[in-house]
C-alpha cells in the first residue's frame, strides 16, 4: 500500500510546507535552514559523539513525520553536529530520494511504504518484525540502512464515535463485514477518493473480508471532514483513520482491529543513508533508544498538539524531548 496521504494542517505546518516546496529545485535539495536551537545532549550524547558531523534532516510532509524529523535533527545538534533541516518535502518519494541520493542523511519512514512502495511488493508480511527485517535486507543494495523500528504503528483502521459504538459494539473489522451482512443499511462509510478505488484500500478490505456495503452508503471526502463526520454527525457510522492520529483521543472515537491483517505495517523507524552511517556509526547508539520509547499512543498525544492544538512540530517535538531526558536546554 502506498503511503501518500492529504493531511489537514495548521497555520505553522503550512507555513513549513511552503518553505519545503521553496527548497526543492529540479530532483536534488537546493536549501534548508540551519537548525539554531541551544540544545546539550542527555547522558547519550555526552561528549559530543557528533562534533565536527554536518547532517542533513529530512521528512514527509505530514505533522507526524514532521515531527519526527525534528527530534532527529535536535539529537544530532544536542550531540555536536551541524544540523540542515530539510524537513516537510511534499510526498513520500522526494525524501525517500534524498536519503538514496545522499542529499539528506536521515529520516523516520514506515516499514509498510518502504515494502509496498519502493520495493514493489503486493503482499504485507504480518509479523512486524518479519517486514521490518525484510525492508532492512533489501533497501542495504540500495544505500539506505534501517535502524531498529518503533512500536509505532500508523496503519489504516476505521473509526467510529464511543457514541454509536455504545449500540453496534465493533471491536474488530469482522464485526463491521457481520454488520455489513445482517443490516446493510447500517453500516455507512466515510473515506477519501484514493482508499476508496484502490485495490489495497477498501475494494481489497471488503474482499478480505467478506463484506459488501452498498455504494449508496460510501461517502467520499476529505481526510480532516472524516473525523468530523463520524464523531458529531451520522452521516457516517464509520470512518477511515489513521491509527496514530491525534483526533482519535482528542474526539474521544473507538477504533476497529484488522484482525485477519489485510493492511500493511507501518512501524517508523529511522532510514539513514549507508556512507553517513558507516562515518558517523554513534548515530545508531542515538537514534536506537528514541525509537524504543516511541508508540502508537505516544504519537497520538504529540499530533494532536499539532493537528488539533495548533502547536509547531517543532517546538512539539522539542519539548517532548527535553521532558523525556533525551536533551537539555543549553
């Protein structure tokens, strides 16, 4: 599945996206900004592991890979290095391209975009760590090394309101598609165009599924009205989400479990390009422990400070590192 998604987005997102969208001339990476915070390592970068480093940061354009580069980007500058921030390129290729290309140096990319999306592959590998190794063995021809994943896992599933739940109880996709089959007419669906005709979106989860709902009761739209939809109104019963978005704590919504495993695993972890490893190997030592605290939940209370708070990414993931000892203000 490929992970090429719309996410709605603040004033300080956007105004990011447009000073991404300024950086990029032709395939290479032409500019970025100097990353200027006053950050002293915690007891991993004691010493300055990465004095004399000059390491470009990069990302997607989505709040959550945002704010996932940034905390590369502030560990390396706590630890000595010269910090490019290159984050917030539009899509997933163009910062996939600049870590194989060598114009960036490190980014956060989920295991499932990687498996599906760049390495051509149709089918998930269901254990998460079976996908992650798989991803790790591959891209290395490439020029691309995979640190350990995350448990952060920013997957498909369908959300629905506690509120509607309360009656329906759908604790897993296979409630949905018995749902679907003894009372067609409740089961109304809300999703974007694209999951809406491709194969490994919703045509192949009803097929895995077993469930037909009827054309009449699928509504298209944007991804930031879905939320909306499904929490305040019953135009639909359930919606298409994104497991480590904010707005499913902040609209106090219910999620359903993939439990025959039709979509991907999309754990994060950092994708570092190869000749910057192999100079600066301590990048693993740092990088490694931050990803061990990452989870689904994790990510769901920092998005939602951007995407329904109105915070910078920046700042967001600045702040959560310096609370979890990661760094320290200078």
């Amino acid at each position: 599945m490929r992970r090429v998604r719309t996410y709605p987005i603040g004033a300080a997102v956007l105004a990011l996206t447009l000073t991404g969208l300024t950086g990029l001339t032709g395939c290479g990476l032409k500019s970025g900004s100097p990353m200027a915070d006053d950050v002293v390592a915690g007891p991993l970068g004691k010493g300055e592991p990465l004095k004399g480093a000059s390491l470009t940061v990069t990302s997607k354009n989505f709040s959550e890979n945002i704010i996932l580069g940034q905390m590369i980007g502030l560990i390396f500058k706590a630890a000595g290095a010269e910090v490019l921030d290159r984050t917030n390129l539009p899509g997933s290729i163009s910062a996939r391209e600049a870590i194989e290309g060598g114009d960036a140096d490190a980014m956060y990319e989920y295991t499932g975009t990687a498996w599906i999306t760049y390495q051509g592959n149709l089918k998930p590998i269901v254990s998460p760590q079976g996908q992650w190794q798989a991803v790790h063995k591959a891209d290395l021809k490439n020029g691309v090394t995979w640190l350990p994943q995350s448990t952060l896992n920013n997957t498909y599933t369908l959300a629905i309101s506690k509120r509607n739940n309360a009656k329906y109880h759908l604790k897993t996709l296979s409630d949905v598609a018995a749902l679907a089959k003894k009372d067609p007419s409740a089961v109304t669906l809300c999703v974007e165009n694209e999951f809406a005709s491709r194969e490994d979106g919703l045509p192949g989860m009803e097929k895995a599924y077993g469930m037909k709902i009827p054309a009449g009761n699928i509504k298209k739209m944007d991804a930031g009205i879905i939320y909306t939809q499904v929490s305040k109104s019953n135009s639909c019963l359930l919606g298409e989400a994104f497991t480590t978005d904010g707005r499913i704590r902040a609209m106090d919504l219910d999620t359903t479990v993939d439990d025959k495993h039709f979509f991907p695993n999309y754990n994060a972890a950092p994708e570092i390009h190869s000749k910057t490893l192999d100079k600066w190997p301590m990048i693993a030592e740092l990088l490694n422990p931050l990803s061990a605290r990452l989870t689904t939940k994790v990510a769901q209370e920092l998005n939602a400070k951007v995407d329904v708070e109105g915070e910078d990414p920046h700042e967001v993931a600045k702040d959560w590192l310096i609370k979890e000892g990661f760094i320290k203000k200078g």
